[in-house]
C-alpha cells in the first residue's frame, strides 16, 4: 500500500457509485476519482445548487465523466426513502456514506433525532439498508464504505442516550456518531458474512484533513475568531482533501480489502492508506447488535435481504 494514489484505482467502467456529501471536501475528490476512473457517479447532495455545480465541475475537470446529481438529505428520513425510490439503477457497486456534519450546536433533525447521530449514523443506516438489494444484485461483488473518524475514540455510544437527552457536548456527541459508524460497519460485515452475502462492508477515516466540516459549526453560532482560529488550523496543519479522501477510495476499490476493514492514513493524521487503529469498543458483537435493533426501530428500516 507504499505510496497508493488515484492512479491504483482500478478502471471503474460500468460500475454505479453513490457518494453522499458529493459537493465538496472528501465526497467530491472521492466522487471526481471514481468518474475519472470510469465510474458512472450519483452526487447525493443535500443542496440542489451546491450538488449541480459540483456535476459541472467534475465535467469540467473529467473528460467525459458520467456523473448526475441527485437529491438526499440524511437529516430526513423521507428525503432517504425518495432517494432509494428514484434510484433507478438495476444495481449499485459502491455506496461511499461520506456526508457529515461535526461538532455542531444543539440541533435536531426534520424526525427528532440529535443531528449528529441523525446524519452522520442514521441517515447512512436507512439509506444503506434501502439500497441493499441493489448493492446485492452488483454481478462482481460490491462495497459499502462508511467514513468514521479518528476522534471517534473520545467516547463510545451510550446505549441508553442516543440522542443526548441527558445533556449535550458537541464532541461526545461527535464522537458518539463516529463510533456508531464502526460499530455498524462491524455488524453489517458480520450480517453479509452470516448470510454469505457477496458484499464487503469497510470504514475509513481521513486523518485530519482540511474540508468545511470543521468550520461549519462555529459558524452556525456566529463565532467569528474561533472561526478565524480553526480556518488557520487547518491552513497550517491539515492534509488537503486530495489526501484526506484516499482511505475511502482505497476502501472502495482496491483489491483484498476485507469485512469489518479500518483504513486510514498511515500517520494517523495524515499519508498513504494503511489498516487504522479503532477502539476496542467498535467491535463489540453485543453492542452492534443493540446498536443495530435501536437503528432498525428508530429508521422503521430493517435488512430483510439479510434475514432470508
């Protein structure tokens, strides 16, 4: 894995990719590289505008590249249905759950849940499990690749507050969401493999790369020094994005990668991909279990592909 680029990516044509958070940061390098390398390419972006000039920017920097924006907003379960409802595609080879948000103020989504494990968890568990039967029907196998974070290990999930209610700290919370990332890849690769199901289910996280994500949520407040002091941070600190969306694209394509697999740069915070490290707590069967029966219940959406 010395020194993986875009340029191992191996030639993607006829496979259908679905990048969520395509418009910009992470999910656009990951979407632009897979079109380059021959991929038909869904934006699954929550803004219209933003989604439709990310598809005119990929075009205009990939010959020929076939790429559509679609709508999708994970802090809306209705908007998930409607996705995988207008999802024509007989089948899908990779499903990039990349969209994201971090570090926010107290916020809910359009069903009630906290935002940051409504968007970052549950809205990639309902669309994951909505586009399951496509993802089954890819002929060469296909790959579901959630994007977690190297801070996930600030706090495991509390089973019995998902969604905060006993008091709110944006980074635990964050934290929280991104350890519910592994945990569910850690049980949808147990599930595939139970039901010898020819799908592979990986994570990857970024190290600390540079994208809006950091900025967006002293934004939403009006914080305009602390804003000011994470845009420096990431000027002086940061990979660029370039750098950041490689684990998630050696995830989704290069050969060998196994279920339940971590990648992330070799560094930690920064380099090539190479296995990462994750908390022991991620690959609890007991708590991928609980994890999974509250998502099923909190979603209303269920893997019978999984349970025939």
């Amino acid at each position: 894995m010395t020194g993986w680029t875009p340029n191992d990516i191996p030639d993607q044509t006829g496979r259908t990719a679905v990048v969520t958070g395509a418009n910009s940061g992470l999910g656009y390098v990951t979407a632009r590289e897979l079109a380059r390398r021959g991929a038909h390419v869904v934006l699954a972006c929550r803004d219209a505008t933003r989604g439709k000039e990310a598809e005119a920017l990929i075009r205009s920097e990939v010959a020929d590249a076939d790429v559509q924006f679609a709508p999708l907003d994970l802090a809306d379960l209705s908007s998930v249905h409607d996705f995988a409802r207008s999802f024509e595609r007989a089948r899908l080879d990779l499903l990039i759950n990349n969209a994201g948000v971090m570090a926010l103020p107290h916020r809910r989504t359009i069903d009630g849940f906290e935002m940051q494990f409504g968007v970052n968890h549950l809205g990639h568990f309902a669309l994951t499990g909505l586009l399951l039967p496509k993802l089954l029907a890819a002929p060469a196998g296909a790959r579901i690749v959630t994007v977690s974070s190297g801070l996930h290990v600030l706090s495991n999930i509390d089973p019995r507050d998902l969604n905060s209610e006993r008091g709110y700290h944006r980074w635990v919370a964050y934290a929280r969401s991104k350890s519910a990332n592994l945990l569910f890849v850690h049980e949808l690769a147990r599930r595939l493999t139970r039901a010898h199901a020819p799908v592979t289910a990986a994570a990857a996280h970024p190290g600390y790369a540079s994208t809006n994500l950091q900025t967006a949520g002293v934004r939403m407040e009006g914080r305009r020094a602390a804003e000011k002091i994470v845009a420096a941070g990431n000027r002086l600190l940061a990979q660029p994005a370039e750098s950041g969306a490689l684990p998630s694209l050696y995830a989704a394509t290069a050969p060998g990668v196994r279920q339940d697999s971590y990648i992330g740069p070799r560094l930690h915070w920064r380099g090539a991909p190479g296995p990462a490290r994750r908390a022991s707590w991620t690959r609890n069967d007991l708590a991928g279990e609980q994890l999974w029966g509250a998502s099923e219940r909190l979603t209303g959406v269920a893997y019978a592909a999984l349970e025939r």
